[in-house]
C-alpha cells in the first residue's frame, strides 16, 4: 500500500510539472501574439460584420473561423457562398491563394519536427502571422518549444474567432447601412499587393498575376475567368522561370495577412 | 524524400511556392473588381476612388489596418452617399 501511495504521489507530482511547463510555455508565447490581437480581433470583426449581413449567424461565423481559419480564403468565401455553387472553383482559388502555406510548411520542417501528438494542429493552425513569430522567434530558457509553439498557434487561432463572434454579434444588434461593406475584402487584397509591390524587387509574378487575369476578364467574361487566368498564370511564370530564378524574397518575411 | 526536392531551389513547385502568391493577389485584385463596368461613372468610379485612396495612404502610412479600414469607409460613404 505505501508502494501504491509513493506511485500516486509521483503521479501527482509529475502531471503537477506537466501542467507548469504548459503554463510557462503560455506565458512565454503571449506576448509575442499581441500584435496579432489586435489585427485578427478587428479583421475578424469586419468578417463577422459582414456574415451577418449576409445572413449568416453566429453558428456558421464561428464554425467557419474555427474550422477553416484562413482569413482571406473566409472572405472569399462568402462569395462563393452567395453565388452559384461552384466547388471546383472554390477549390482552385482557394489552392490558388493559400499557395504560400506550401512554402511555410517546408520552412517549418525543422521546427516542427518534434511535435509528436500536436503537430496536425500545429499544421492546420498554421497562417501568415504565426509563421513570422514562430520563424523568428525561439522560446527563453527552459521553455519547452513544442508547447510554446502550440500556444502562439492556439491564441492567434483563438483571436480569430472571438473577433468573427464579436463581428457577427456586432452585426445584428447594431444595424448600419452595409452596403459596401464587401469592399474590405477588395481593400484587403489591395493592401496585400501594394505592400508586396514595394518590398518585393522581382515584380512580374505580380505584374504577370494582374496582366493575365484582365486580359482573360476580357475575354472570357466575369463568370468565366477565373481558370483561363490560373492556366495563364501558371504557363507565364513557368515562361519566366529561368529569367529571375534566385531573385524572389520568399513571402513569408513580410507581414501580410491570412 | 518529396520534401527535400521540393526544397532545393530548384524545383518547380519549390519556384511555384515562392512566386505563385504574388500572382495569387493579383489575381485576386482583378477577381474582386470584376463587376466594374464603364457604362456608368457610378460603377467604377467608387472603386477607383477607394483604391487609390487605399494605395496612397499605405505608401504613406503603412498601417495595415488603417489602410483597409480607412479605404472601406471611402468607398461606403461613396456607394451610399455620393452615387447612389
């Protein structure tokens, strides 16, 4: 019996320690995710908004944020959910705009190498922001990384769908004129391009990107485009492949957003 | 064994990877204004409007947040106060 009693109290003393090596590793990892705070809590915000406005309620907001969790791919959504039902369209932007991920996630082979049970979570968590903290940031002393990973990912994740709660909650009980609303995400984009516009040096896959997609809008329509403009796209950027094979910053060093 | 060709420089989706998000926004930008129409001020102008403000207020400021915030109130004012 006292065999048994030793045992539990190392038991104790071990999930004790357990518990005080995630507890520091959260602490370590919160300050590095405040300025994301205040970014996702108010894009978030502005998505809710405009769910609501699309009639969607608090239920879908939050699935969404939580299941999807890719911000410019949600806004995007909501187009393609107002629309005609089109899921292979869906797919391609979709693949198309979180194409940068691929790079992340080779980036972060190294990282993440060790993260045993949370990895797929670590996977799915990550965007953007968490990518730059966690690429250029390592945890104090005594931290342990995979938990200090985990909670960056946690707490941006978690940010995320308070600010959609909030924006879809907002949203009916404030009632404003929405009309134009959509345009954040236009806006968005815009801003995306212009801060990729002055720091990147290479400026055709961008130039090649906006030239392509207008001549296909052209010629195939508004409803048409999308794909012709994709093939287009991809059979320039093959064409110039050789031009400019070392020159691109990868994109996960400037800020940009989901 | 896929990973680590993908990571060497030289490879294809390793190339794809780096430049496809910049054609990516462009892409998206056009896919976003695809309704403006020239056939009435009142369906190009806004939007034009809104990005340059958007544009120039980056370059200067270079606040994320303010740059879509402050582009997203332009354009609502404009689309339900000036051409209605």
């Amino acid at each position: 019996m006292l065999l048994n009693l030793r045992n539990g109290f190392f038991n104790y003393l071990n999930r004790a320690e357990n518990m005080n090596e995630k507890i520091t590793a959260l602490k370590a990892a919160f300050p590095h995710t405040i300025p994301v705070l205040t970014g996702f809590i108010f894009l978030g915000t502005a998505y809710g908004i405009l769910m609501n406005s699309k009639g969607y309620g608090v239920g879908w907001t939050i699935l969404f944020s939580l299941m999807v969790f890719a911000g410019s791919a949600q806004y995007l959504a909501i187009t393609f959910l107002t629309s005609v039902f089109n899921p292979v369209y869906a797919l391609l932007m979709t693949l198309m705009i979180n194409a940068r991920h691929i790079f992340y996630g080779i980036s972060l082979l190294d990282r993440y190498k060790d993260a045993g049970r949370i990895k797929p979570y670590l996977i799915f968590g990550l965007c953007d922001e968490t990518f730059s903290i966690v690429c250029s940031t390592n945890p104090p002393e005594g931290v342990n990384r995979n938990w200090f990973y985990f909670f960056i990912t946690l707490m941006n994740h978690s940010y995320w769908v308070i600010g959609s709660a909030i924006g879809v909650m907002l949203g009916s009980i404030v009632s404003f004129n929405t009309n134009g609303l959509d345009f954040v995400l236009t806006a968005l984009f815009t801003v995306i391009f212009v801060g990729q516009w002055k720091t990147q040096k290479d400026r055709k896959p961008a130039v090649i990107g906006v030239l392509c997609s207008v001549i296909c809008l052209a010629v195939f329509g508004q409803s048409n485009f999308i794909i012709p403009s994709m093939i287009a796209i991809l059979a320039a950027l093959t064409l110039f492949r050789k031009a400019y094979r070392d020159q691109i910053k990868p994109c996960g060093e400037k800020e940009s957003l989901q | 064994m896929v990973f680590k060709k993908a990571n060497s420089d030289s490879s294809y989706i390793g190339y794809l990877s780096r430049v496809l998000p910049y054609s990516a926004i462009g892409l998206l930008v056009v896919y976003c204004l695809k309704d403006i129409s020239f056939k009435s001020p009142a369906r190009w102008l806004p939007e034009i409007i809104s990005i340059a403000c958007i544009t120039g207020l980056h370059c200067w400021k270079e606040n994320t947040l303010l740059s879509i915030g402050a582009g997203t109130v332009i354009y609502m004012v404009l689309v339900q106060f000036v051409f209605t």
